[in-house]
C-alpha cells in the first residue's frame, strides 16, 4: 500500500504501530515529519507537507492512540 500525506488516518494507524510508546501529544512536527516520511510504503513528495497536514496527522494519531 502506497501512502499519500492526505492519508491521514491510514498514517495514524501505521504511527500506532511503529510508535507504541510515543504520546503523539508531545511530538514536535520536525520529527513527525520525519517519521511520516519514513513509514513503509510512504511515497509522497516531501514538499507536499504542511502544518495543517501535520496537526491533521498528529490529531488522528492522538484519536487513534486512545
């Protein structure tokens, strides 16, 4: 599965799993940036990427943690 930055829960799950003892709450946006761009399948262009994609991503995240 190829993952765009606007899957944005599909991303939220994948953080989950590879993150299991991060709190998303806390992760500045350089970093979750990072890890994003890391996850297996990730294939979007980089410059894509904005704050509100990231707080997008960081909320599902925080949602899908709980």
């Amino acid at each position: 599965m190829s993952l765009c930055w606007t899957d944005v829960n599909d991303i939220a799950i994948e953080l989950v799993e590879q993150y299991q003892d991060i709190d998303p709450r806390y992760v500045n946006f350089v970093d979750l940036r990072n890890w994003v761009m890391a996850l297996p399948g990730f294939d979007d262009d980089p410059q894509r990427c904005g704050e509100k994609i990231l707080e997008a991503i960081q909320a599902a995240w925080i949602e899908e943690a709980d």
